[in-house]
C-alpha cells in the first residue's frame, strides 16, 4: 500500500506550471489498521459483556452485549458510570475501588447489575487495570452467573434435605439397635445356658438347631452394624462376646 501526497507548483503569475508528489509506503500501517479493526469486531461483539472505564468510573466505551444484557443504548451507557448500574459500589466507594485495582492490576469477584427495568442479576466481574499513552483505564469483562447461583441454591437445599435425611436415617438406626438389643441377648443368653446345662447330652439334632439360632443372631448383628455404619451414627454394632456359644457348642 502506498499513500500519495500531491502539492501544486506555480510560477510567479500564479499559472499552474506542475505538480510535486510525494509517495510513501503505508503497508504496515494498513496491516495494523486492519488488525485493529478485526480486533475492535471482536470485541463489540463478544458473547459477555465489556466494559472500559476511566478513572472517574465512567464508561467510555461498552460492546453490544453490555447493551444487551442492561437494557441500555450505547449512547445511554456512555453517559454513564460504574455506580449507575452496580448497587454494591455507590458512587463515594468508586475512588477506593479504583484505588485497590491500582495496586492489584487485576482482580476477579462477584458483585450485582441492575437492568434498565431495575431487575437485579448476579455477576462475575474480571477487571484489569492499564496505563497507555499516558492514560489510565480499567476493562471489565462481565458474566451473568443467574444460572449458576441458581444451581448452587439447587445445591444448597439438596444437601440440607439430604442432611435432614441422614438425621431421621441415624434416629431410625439408632431404635432399631436398642429395640433389637435386648431379645438378642436374651435369645443368645437362652443358648448359652442350654448349652452349658445339658453339655454332652445334646443329640446332635439339638446342637445343629442352637448352632442355627446363633448363626441368625450373628447375621442380625451384621445387619445392625452395616445399618448403623450407613447412617454413620458411629457406633459398633450389637455386641454378644459374654455370651461365646461357639465354644459351647462346637459350632465354626
């Protein structure tokens, strides 16, 4: 690319005798011009809105999807400034946040946007701070998190409920531990004194049925300790050591 410059020479009488040109190649600059349009297309029209400002807090320049997403003409957002659409940052707060992301260079956090109908929306707000020409600006890219906060509350209330769940399902164990407790005992109890007072007088009939009936009181036992440890009440599960009917009976 070539940009050319023509300049008139005259004589004396004014009579047009000619012309000087001057030539000069422009090629890089067209290449960055180029650039630089492709790079400002981009930008206006981003899927999130963006937002420049000065150190005052206004905007003096916002993408398509800032209008978009407030409600507002550009021309309308251009006359204003940070306070005018996020409630959290009134307007005497805006030196000391301009403050912070001197010293920070970029920062990102959550805050609120209010819409042009006054609607409030959660946002996450990506802000950098820059110096260029010898001017300073912030550039803030912004994301409607509704959704997500949404999914979070969703979250919020599942894990409640669940919690509220695991509290009945620890109650329920818990009865049904101490409410099993006792006959179990009594029942092992029981086998522990017919084995010990009839010994080798059982017939072989007698001694598989009381090894049957400790077999089930073992199986209720890990039942009950499986229950407990699902609802994490944290307790062991019903114990029979004082009464070992395996050793009286010969039972594996």
């Amino acid at each position: 690319y070539y940009e050319m410059c023509f300049s008139p020479i005259r004589c004396r009488d004014g009579r047009l005798i000619g012309a000087a040109s001057i030539i000069r190649d422009v090629t890089e600059r067209k290449r960055m011009e180029d650039r630089l349009q492709r790079t400002q297309f981009a930008v206006d029209r981003a899927a999130d809105p963006i937002f420049w400002i000065n150190p005052e807090g206004r905007f003096f320049y916002v993408n398509e999807a800032a209008c978009r997403s407030l409600g507002y003409s550009r021309e309308e957002l251009l006359k204003m400034s940070v306070p005018d659409i996020d409630p959290l940052v009134p307007t005497e707060e805006w030196g000391k946040r301009w403050r912070e992301l001197m010293e920070q260079a970029a920062c990102t956090f959550e805050s609120v946007h209010r819409r042009k109908s006054g609607e409030l929306f959660p946002v996450e707000i990506t802000l950098n701070y820059q110096v260029h020409g010898g001017c300073e600006f912030g550039y803030a890219f912004v994301r409607d998190i509704s959704q997500r906060k949404r999914a979070e509350e969703a979250l919020r209330r599942a894990n409640a409920e669940l919690a509220r769940s695991n509290e009945e399902l620890e109650q329920f164990a818990s009865i049904v531990s101490h409410d099993l407790r006792s006959p179990m005992l009594t029942i092992s109890g029981y086998v522990f004194l017919l084995a010990s007072d009839l010994g080798e007088r059982l017939t072989p009939e007698a001694r598989e049925a009381l090894g049957a009936i400790r077999c089930t009181i073992d199986q209720m036992n890990e039942l009950l300790k499986g229950l407990l440890s699902y609802s994490r009440v944290g307790r062991g599960g019903v114990t029979l050591g004082e009464c070992n009917t395996e050793e009286v009976l010969g039972v594996v």
